[in-house]
C-alpha cells in the first residue's frame, strides 16, 4: 500500500503573474518539483495537493498546473467560496477537472458567515453530496459552528482538517493544545465524517519524535476508527516547527499503532476515501 500526505501545499514565489493575497509560514517557494523530491527522499508516494489559500485564494491554477506536470504523484483540493452565488456551478466545474478529489472550506480564515444554517455553506455541502464529492472542512476555531453544519448534512462526506484543532504556526505550541478535542470527538459518532491527523506534531511539546501527541492522538483513532483517520504533514504550514522528513517519521518509527494500522492510517484510508492512488512511473 502506498503512503500517501493527506495535506501538502505548492507554490511560487510571489510574482505579478500570480500575485500573493498573503504569506503562509514556510520557505519563498516550495515547487511542485521541490515537493515531488522531498516525498522522494522520504519514502511518500503520493498526496492529496491542496490549493494554498493563503497565497491564492479561489485561484487555484499553480495547484493544477503542478498536477498536470505530474500526474501519478498528487491528486487535487481547491478552496470553494460558500459566498458566491455560482459556487455549485464551480463545484462541478471542478468536479469535471482531471486529477480532482474534493473541495475545501476553512469557516474562519475564510471569514464565512458564523450561522450553521448560512445558505451558501449548506449549498456547498449539498452539492457536493449531489456530486458525491468529498468536502474538507476546516472548523478549528469554530468548532461548535462546523459540528451543528455537519449534523445538518449527513449526506456529505466531511474530512475535518487537522483533528478539528487550532494549531501553531510558530512555537511554541499551545499551552492546552487538545483542550478542544473532546468536542471534536463527538463528530465520531457521524458516519459521514473522517478526521485528518494532520499537523498532530505541531502540536507538541516534546522534540521528535513527540512522543506526547500519542495519547491524544490514539484517542482519536479509537474514536473515528482507522477506516476514518487520514496521516498527513500539512507541509509546509508545519516548516517553522518540524521538517516534512520529521512530521514523515514521527509515525513511521512510532510503537504505539502496528505495522497494518499505519498501512491504513498513512494511505489507506486516504486512498479509499478520496477514490485515489498515486501511480508512479
């Protein structure tokens, strides 16, 4: 089985032919070729490409372009915006383009309406599920918003980004930086919904291979399942707290999940979830 990120990013340097809305953490770029070589060296052989908001916003042509170059390497997610009145029209323009698996919302650096019954973020799940097409969702930070808006569409297949929890940019991590877990567990009891465990090691107060996330992390995975956990990096959001070659090991060299849990935990599931699988030359 392969190993597939669930979370990585690419992009540019700024420049006027696609200028930057803003600046992620990381380095000036991070090339759709210098993310293919840094997967090589550590053994992922493939992952799910995620248009960076923060550079792109809606505009996720860097994304595709870099799918297009290689094809076998990653699939797509691009950021949908609930407030434009020809959103499913654009899902399922999506939808139709090659190399897609899913769309993506993040409720609060979106700056989306705080109402789980706001038409636009409900018409983004429904039509998903219309499509059958998976959607991302970022809750951290609204987390009682993003769990009464999933209970309203038990249609749609939810993936909740990074365990549903607001993580650093920086260190230091957060003082409590599962305090908020408990909530995001009660999203377990909803068939519809999987969790990605992705950027679990910024989360820690520990140096590699931060033993301490286990414990939460494991209550995760007994909670959702490992038919419903998806491993990722979220490269290179993490660059300021670990190297995409860290947030690889830490689970791979971990004793506390067997070897045919992370079969499934770092790409099965994934794979199964988004109807993908890398196909290496």
């Amino acid at each position: 089985m392969p190993i597939i990120d669930a979370q990585v990013h690419a992009y540019e340097r700024n420049h006027p032919g696609r200028p930057w809305h803003a600046v992620l953490a990381g380095p000036p770029e991070v090339t759709g070729e210098q993310m293919v070589a840094a997967m090589d060296a550590n053994g992922v052989d493939g992952a799910i490409l995620i248009s960076a908001f923060t550079m792109y916003r809606y505009d996720t042509s860097y994304a595709v372009s870099v799918r297009n170059r290689f094809p076998g390497c990653f699939a797509l997610i691009k950021p949908v915006d609930p407030a434009n009145p020809s959103v499913a029209d654009m899902i399922a323009e999506w939808k139709r383009t090659p190399g897609t698996v899913a769309v993506r919302m993040l409720l609060v650096r979106g700056g989306y309406n705080e109402d789980p019954a706001d038409p636009g973020l409900n018409r983004v799940l429904k039509e998903a599920a219309r499509l059958s097409m998976p959607v991302n969702l970022h809750i951290a930070g609204r987390l009682d918003q993003g769990i009464e808006l999933i209970r309203r569409n038990p249609d749609t297949q939810i993936i909740v980004d990074h365990l549903g929890l607001v993580q650093p940019y920086d260190p230091p991590p957060p003082k409590e930086p599962w305090a908020e877990l408990p909530k995001a567990l009660t999203l377990a009891e909803l068939p519809n919904v999987a969790i990605k465990i992705t950027g679990a090691c910024t989360l820690s107060h520990e140096p590699f291979p931060y033993n301490d996330i286990w414990d939460p992390v494991c209550r995760v995975i007994d909670a959702f399942g490992l038919d419903r956990c998806l491993w990722g990096t979220d490269w290179t959001r993490a660059v300021n707290l670990l190297s995409f070659a860290q947030g690889v090991e830490a689970f791979r060299v971990t004793g506390r999940i067997s070897d045919s849990d992370k079969v499934k935990l770092m790409g099965g599931t994934t794979s199964r979830i988004y109807g993908w699988s890398p196909q290496r030359g």
